[in-house]
C-alpha cells in the first residue's frame, strides 16, 4: 500500500530549495546510499549542495529564477509492505520518468522510520525547452493512479475504500477512525497544532463514552471545555489557552463527521453496543489513537529537522559571505598601500630630480 502525497510548502525561495534537497539527502536519512538523480548532472557523487547548484544553474540558463522552484512529491510504503529499498527507489524513478520528463529530479529513500518512503524533488524548470513545470488537480489524480498501479504491478497492495491493509473489511465507524481520520491528521499536519489536539481529544472522548454529558467532561478532562447549546448549531471547544475550535472547523480540516447529529448517533450506537464495543474494539482505539500521536510527533520532529537545517544552512551562507567581505577588503587595503607606496616613491623621485 502506498500514499503519494504532494507538499504544499512554500517553494518560491532559493532557501525552501535548498533545504528540501539538502533534507532528503541526508545520511541519517537514507541510510543505506538509495539516491538517484535524474537529468543534467555533472558530479560523480550526489551531494545536497551540488544538487542544488545544477538545480540553479538550469534556471539562470533559461532566465527563469523566480516563482515556484520544485515539486515535492512523498510516496510512503506500509509498514507490513514487503518492499526493498531498491525497489521504491525504482519506483521513484518510474514515477519521476512519467510525470517530469524533462526536468531534473533528486530522488531518495528514507529509511529511518518504521516504513519506506521516497522523496522526489523536482526542478520547476525544463532542461529542454526552458518551460516551468504546472500540475493541476487533475495531474494529481493521474500521479494517485499511476502509484496504485506501480505496486500492481509489483504484487504490492492498493488502498481501497473500507479495507484494511490486509483486505479485511471494517467494521461499521472503523472507517472513519482509520481510513479517513487518521490518514488525514498525518496529511494536515501544517494545520495548527492546537486544531489538530482537538481533533486528537475528541476522537479519544468519543470512542469511549455514551452520552453528551460524559462527552463533555471526558473533553474537560483532556483540557478543552465544551459548549454544546441546544440553541447553537456548533459545538464548540477552547483551551486552557484561550483557542477556540468549532465542530465544522475540525470537520472541514480533517473529514470528520463530528457535528451534534453525528456524535448524537455515535453515542446511541455505543449504547446500544456497550459491552461488545468496551471490549476488544476499545483496544483498537486506544491503539489507533497512540498511533496518530505518533504520526503527528513523527511531522513535527520532521518539520523541527528542516527548520535546523534551514537555520544552518542560512549560517553557512552568512559564514560565506562575511569571508568574502573580509577578503575584498583586505584586497582594498592592499591596494591602498600600494597606491600610498607608489605616491610616495614619486614624491620622493621628484625631489630628487629638483635637488639635482
């Protein structure tokens, strides 16, 4: 099973190139050397600062060194997928051939995680034709197909609505809590920190209580106080901090269902399910919760890795630069005591000539 997810961040700077490419190729990152480069390229050994001096180069030979500078593609392999490193670097590069011909692209398989994934970074300027690199809606659903049938072909699984990894059918809910709540938790994970903890505590609330009054003070327990009027269309939830949350907020970012007639069902479908759901499909949440923590600790750890190395990098050049500085103005200095070194000589030949 893969998830081919696109990255939205920002790619309008030299830096955000910079970073990514510096990001995926870093060793602890893949670990065991799975990286390929497609397109012009001139060094024997891909490295993140050369990458991304041919990435530069191709633009200011085309004159095209603004706007959008990359695409950032991530496919991610299931942690049960029997899947070799060499064999999603393989299918970085099929993916790569089919949708960026023409176009650099940096590929590299990280392998510090429980499961696969692959990092495709691609130069938003052809080496061609000089043309900059657009992708619809309708390309990204072209890039979705195009994965499921890569691992077809490969005898890997495909996602498919309303299964689980090993094609067993979920239960009734269970959909929701795996298939759309926590894959979208993982996928939004640029949203608020605090949208997503609320999101986070009313999955945990949910799962284990029968009524809007145990709802709401399991939500307490967990830090958000609950408003839920009867005269109001929203339920609402607020931190300790002040944050407020509405139901239609968290439904909109993440595909939940969790409005007043939702969570009403819910709790009359746990009653009427009481001792059969507290008994080994609240074990499931608890586990499914546990993971999507995980998931999202997992996002901001990798968002905390990209930051350092931004801030490093920005420290390097600024490094580079104060050397440069230094030596033009030693150079500068130098001039200048040849030029004083120089007058004085002539001043000193023309006194010498008047003496004579």
């Amino acid at each position: 099973m893969a998830v081919n997810k696109v990255v939205n961040k920002s790619t309008k700077s030299h830096g955000a190139m910079r970073n990514v490419i510096e990001y995926i190729l870093q060793d602890e990152k893949v670990r065991e050397g799975y990286v390929d480069i497609i397109g012009p390229y001139a060094p024997d050994q891909i490295t993140w600062d050369e990458v991304y001096k041919s990435f530069l180069a191709e633009k200011k030979l085309w004159n095209k060194d603004s706007g959008r500078m990359y695409a950032h593609n991530i496919i991610s392999f299931h942690k049960d997928e029997k899947i070799s490193p060499e064999e999603a670097l393989n299918v970085g590069r099929e993916f790569a051939d089919k949708f960026f011909s023409g176009y650099q692209s940096v590929i590299g398989v990280h392998q510090d995680k429980d499961h696969l994934h692959v990092h495709i970074v691609t130069n938003s300027v052809s080496y061609i034709d000089g043309l900059k690199l657009h992708q619809t809606k309708k390309d990204l659903e072209k890039q979705k197909d195009f994965t499921n049938n890569l691992c077809r072909e490969r005898g890997l699984s495909v996602t498919e609505k309303g299964k689980h990894f090993d094609g067993r059918a979920m239960e009734e809910g269970e959909i929701i809590a795996w298939s759309k709540d926590k894959y979208n938790l993982f996928k939004n994970e640029s949203k608020k920190s605090f949208v997503a903890d609320c999101a986070i505590a009313v999955l945990e609330a949910k799962e284990n209580c029968c009524s809007k009054e145990e709802f709401i003070r399991l939500m307490e327990e967990r830090g958000w106080h609950t408003t839920w009027a009867d005269n109001k269309k929203h339920i609402t939830f607020q931190n300790e901090n002040g944050d407020k949350v509405r139901d239609s907020n968290l439904s909109k970012s993440f595909s939940l269902n969790i409005s007043k007639e939702a969570l009403t069902d819910e709790f009359e479908r746990q009653n009427a399910m009481l001792s059969e759901y507290r008994t080994e499909p609240g074990r499931d949440a608890e586990a499914l919760i546990r993971e999507v923590r995980t998931d999202i600790n997992d996002n901001r750890a990798q968002n905390r890795a990209i930051v350092n190395a931004e801030n490093k990098s920005v420290a390097r050049e600024k490094q580079s630069v104060s050397h440069a500085e230094q030596r033009r103005l030693e150079e500068q200095r130098r001039a200048l005591e040849q030029e004083r070194a120089r007058a004085l000589r002539r001043k000193k030949s023309r006194s010498y000539d008047m003496e004579l």
